[in-house]
C-alpha cells in the first residue's frame, strides 16, 4: 500500500475555480483584516501565531495557527474541549505524518521526529474564513482566553 495518491481537477472544478478568481482580491483582503483581529485580541496571552504578514511576503491566510509556547499536548488539548464546548471549532494542523497509521505501518517512528512533535504537541488551529464576522472572531477570542484562564487556575500545563 501507498500513502500517497495523484488526484487531478476535473474541468468543473476548473471552471468553478476560475470563476472564485474574481472574488481573490477581496477574500484576501478580508482574511488579513481577520488575522489581524484575532493577533490583536491574544496578544495579551503571549501565544505565538503564525506570521502571515511581512514586508517581503504575505500568504493566503488559510490557517489561524497558534502556538502555545511552554504548554503540553494535555494542556492544548483540554484547550480545544474547552473551545468545543463553547460552541468553537478547533482543531491541529497538521498531525505530523508518522502519526498516521500509513506511515506508522511503513516503519515510521514519531520519535525519530522531535521537532515535528513538538510542533504538533502544542498547536491550535482557529476558525478562519471569510463568512466570520468580526463578532465571530471576538467570540472565538473571548472563549480562548476564558478556556486559557480556567485551564491554568485548574493547575493544566
């Protein structure tokens, strides 16, 4: 077995795509003004984000990754319950590829891969698209810091 596959677009999804090209500019603007908003309202937790932003590069702003230096993977994922039982969908990305059964049956040990766990070990991924309001994100913030609050005064690290 291979864990890997090659997938070609149909000429539907081609089309579809061509014409989602005429929104890009707009949909880029709106996922920095988001980025924007959710940097401005963790900075206070001392979370490191992802930089999408500098004066040589920008991306598409697809993910919301946030790091949680100094924090374990019980820590990050009580953290993720806790969003979840706010009502906010959280998750990892990306589990590191010899996590995955694939790889692990191919011989593949996380352990040979410190660095790809302690990557994954203290990650989150936060709602971002473009259909989230800025009262959405706000939402999603308010219910981090709470989560991050009770989790530390719980004693998680």
């Amino acid at each position: 077995a291979y864990p890997g596959w090659k997938c070609n677009m149909t000429d539907i999804q081609a089309a579809l795509g061509l014409a989602q090209m005429r929104r890009y500019p707009a949909l880029l603007a709106r996922r920095r003004e988001l980025v924007g908003r959710y940097e401005n309202g963790l900075a206070d937790l001392g979370v490191d984000v992802l930089q999408h932003y500098g004066e040589d590069f920008a991306s598409s702003g697809h993910l919301m990754l946030v790091r949680l230096p100094g924090k374990s993977a019980a820590f990050r994922s009580a953290l993720i319950e806790r969003l979840a039982d706010a009502g906010v969908s959280a998750n990892v990305h990306y589990k590191p590829l010899p996590l995955l059964t694939a790889y692990r049956d191919l011989g593949f040990d996380i352990d040979d891969f410190p660095n790809a766990r302690a990557q994954f070990e203290n990650e989150v991924t936060l709602p971002l698209h473009t259909l989230l309001s800025d009262d959405d994100v706000d939402y999603v913030v308010g219910a981090f810091h709470r989560a991050w609050d009770t989790l530390e005064a719980e004693g998680v690290r």
